[in-house]
C-alpha cells in the first residue's frame, strides 16, 4: 500500500500544527518584553522584538492579544477567501483579486481564524472581536497610504481665520468659534445668529425643518450648560419663547456675561464631543450607543488624514469612529492649529460620526 507524502506542516489525520507566525515588532514604551512575549505565544505567534520593526498597534485600553492579533491581520497582503464567517466580517475581509494572502475562517468552537501560508492558523477571537481587529487592520492599512496627505485647505484660511482671532486671549462665542473653523473647510450645521426672539423665528423659517438654539455668548456656553441650549423646534413660537428663556437663563446664571443673541441652527443631534488642546486631543461619545464605543480616543493632534487614522483605528472604539471623514476632520483641525500660534485649543460638539458636521463650537485664544 502506497504511503501517503505528509504535507509540511501537518501529521497524518490531525489538525495543522505548522509553525508560528513570526512578528517582528517594536513595542510601546512601558510594555515588557517577557510578558508581551507570553501573550504572543497564548494565541500562535512567535513576537520578536525588534527596533526597527513595525510598532506594535496597541491601542488605550486594550489588551497586547488585541494589537498582536491586528498585527497578524497585517501581515496578510490580502484577505480573498473566507470561510463560513458572518456576512460582516466577509466583507471587511475586502477581498481582492490575484495572489492570496490569507484566508478566513470560522471553526467550530465559533472562533474566527486566519490562516496563511506555511504557518500555523492565528486564532482572531470570537466574530465580535475579530471585527475589532480587522476594522483596526483595513484603517491602518488605509492610513499607510494616506500617511503623508494633508487636508487640502483654502489659501486664505489663515488670514480669515485671523481677522476672527485677532485681540487678548480670550474665548470666542458660538459663531466666532465657527468662523474660524469653516475657513479651515472644517464644516458647520447651516446656522445663523440671531439678536432677537422675531429674528430668530425668522431665520427657523428660512432654515427650513426643525432647528436648535443655543446661546451665544463668550461668557457661558451650551457646551458646559445644556440649559443654555433648546432643541429640535418647530413651530415659530416655541423658537420666540426659546429664545427670551435662553436670555433670561444667561441673565440668572451670570448677570455680566456678555450676550450677543443665540446661534439658530438646523437640527442635527450633537453625537461626539472633540476636545482639542496643544498637547492632544479627546474624542467621546456624548451617549455612547450599544458596542460603538468603550473608551474615549486620546491622542496627539494630527496633521495628516492617515496620522488621524491611526488614531482613531488604535481608540477603543468600534464602526462609528472607523470613518475616514472624521479622519479629514481631525486632520483639518490638526493643520489649523500648526497655522495659527493664537489658538491654543477648541471645543466643539459633532453630528453624524459617518460625515461630522460641528453643530456648537467654543475656541480657545491665548
């Protein structure tokens, strides 16, 4: 009887054994060797420090499998076959024409795995974490090619933006603040201003639809008080009555605060909050929505769509925060700080995470 040739890699009648996948990478600051080196091997892969490898995507919050299995994701030039995975992960395998570079597979156990040529099968967790980790792969792989694009931004950005800044160090109102960051191309609800209880019911019917009022004021802002904020109104006399009450609130909070009328604007429900610094920036949900968002994004400001990406794909959060408009965003925000020494930070809430629009904003003088 003619034997059977085993194939490299595996032993007649049994499972793949193969050999580890190798990972060369550097790792983050504060991460011992030895213990990174224990989670590598829990999960198949043999982790050797290197510093002149790739760094490894660890993320605030997670956990080293996390980033090592992201890792692994990105060793695979390509993910064009998958096996019986849920429809969701099929699709973010981005399957591609040519050459394979990994297969997807769901087992039994309901653990999904990547498998690539001549090395043992990468255990990507279960199909909710395996999204995680190739959501974080197609964004970084995304991010590598964007690495150096910057947001493309009027010529006159600076100096429009400037005419708005010029003076002490101080806060900008409301509508200051969006002046500042629309001439960055850093897009705002349509919104005007509005002095009086008339000229704001005439600029909700101009508008069109329902709209929100906040206060504008350098003083106080909606942004610390939502008192100071009325939302989705419709009838002209509810937008009249919103606004005397936003005055009389103002009044009551702060006699002195100054006070030039409230920002009407479409409606659109604030969603993220961004608060940007010179030392970094934080991005949160306002209320987080199921499996969206576990953490808030903390990171250095950056001044590239691929640096934000990076960023976000390393944030522990979910599909709301892996969009390359926010990414543009970010970016935007980024290259206005680095053109204007005046400004040493924002605030600014934000609609719709698939495609930001600011909807209240606060700028920070220095």
């Amino acid at each position: 009887m003619k034997r059977l040739k085993e194939a490299p890699g595996r032993t007649a009648g049994a499972r793949t054994v193969g050999a580890p996948l190798v990972l060369a990478s550097r790792l983050p600051r504060g991460v011992d060797e030895a213990h990174a080196q224990s989670a590598a091997a829990r999960i198949g892969i043999d982790l050797q420090p290197s510093a002149t490898g790739p760094l490894l995507p660890l993320g605030a919050g997670d956990s080293l499998e996390r980033a090592l299995r992201v890792q692994a994701a990105l060793t695979a030039t390509a993910i064009d076959r998958v096996g019986n995975v849920p429809a969701a992960l099929a699709a973010l395998a981005s399957p591609a024409h040519g050459r394979s570079g990994g297969v997807l597979r769901l087992g039994p156990d309901g653990r999904v795995t990547l498998s690539l040529a001549r090395v043992a099968p990468i255990d990507l967790g279960e199909p909710a974490e395996a999204e995680v980790v190739l959501l974080r792969r197609a964004m970084l792989r995304e991010a590598e090619a964007l690495a150096t694009t910057a947001p493309s931004v009027p010529k006159d950005a600076g100096d429009k933006a400037r005419e708005v800044l010029f003076g002490t160090p101080r806060t900008l109102s409301d509508p200051s603040s969006r002046k500042v960051l629309e001439a960055f191309g850093i897009a705002s609800a349509p919104h005007r201003l509005a002095d009086t209880a008339a000229r704001a019911a005439a600029h909700a019917r101009a508008l069109g639809g329902s709209v929100d009022l906040r206060l504008a004021s350098p003083d106080l802002h909606a942004l610390d008080h939502r008192e100071l904020g009325a939302f989705d109104l419709r009838a002209p006399g509810e937008v009249r009555e919103a606004q005397r009450a936003l005055l009389r609130g103002a009044r009551e909070r702060r006699a002195d605060a100054r006070v030039l009328g409230v920002t009407v604007s479409a409606h659109v429900p604030a969603v993220l909050r961004l608060e940007v610094r010179r030392e970094g920036f934080t991005l949160r949900f306002l209320e987080a929505p199921a499996a969206e968002l576990v953490g808030p994004v903390e990171a250095e400001v950056p001044t590239t769509v691929g640096g934000a990406l990076v960023s976000l794909a390393l944030s522990a959060g979910r599909a709301a925060l892996f969009k390359r408009p926010l990414a543009e965003l970010l970016a935007r925000v980024g290259t206005m700080l680095a053109a204007l020494p005046s400004l040493s930070g924002l605030d600014a809430d934000l609609g719709r995470a698939d495609a930001p629009l600011v909807v209240a904003a606060r700028v920070h003088v220095r």
